[in-house]
C-alpha cells in the first residue's frame, strides 16, 4: 500500500482498516466456498480442487484491493 499525499487520507482516520479487510475478505471466501460447492455437487472434484488452490493463493490479495479502492490508496501485488 502507499499512501496519496502526505497523509493517509481522512478516511483512514474515521474507519476501522482492519474491520474494512477483514469484511472484504469474508465476502470473498463465502463466494469462494459457494463456487467450489457448486462444482462439487456437479461431480467435477478435480475442477473444484484447482479452483479453490487458485482461490486461497488470491483472496488477501482481492481484499487489499477494496481496501486500497475504499480508502482511496495506492495497491499493487509485487511478482516474487
């Protein structure tokens, strides 16, 4: 994360940031869970095995994101 301007922002100063992250990355695992749960019930266990290893690897990512996008921020995900 980096901050615009010289400050974080105002609303870094009225919201919860970590109250923010971790409801964003809540709605993200629900739908995750609900996605790997429909391909299990369709039978396709090797399609819901490689979506849920994508999944997981992406959702503190998909959270900082609408963090970044909520408080007005700065975000990029460094390639190791």
């Amino acid at each position: 994360m980096r901050k615009v301007g010289k400050d974080w922002g105002e609303k870094a100063q009225k919201y919860d940031i970590d109250k923010t992250y971790r409801k964003s990355r809540t709605k993200y695992a629900r739908e995750d869970v609900k996605r790997v749960r429909e391909l299990i019930g369709k039978g396709k266990y090797n399609e819901a095995l490689k979506l849920q290893k994508k999944l997981d690897g992406s959702l503190d990512h998909r959270a900082m994101k609408d963090v970044a996008k909520f408080y007005v921020w700065s975000y990029t995900m460094k390639k190791e």
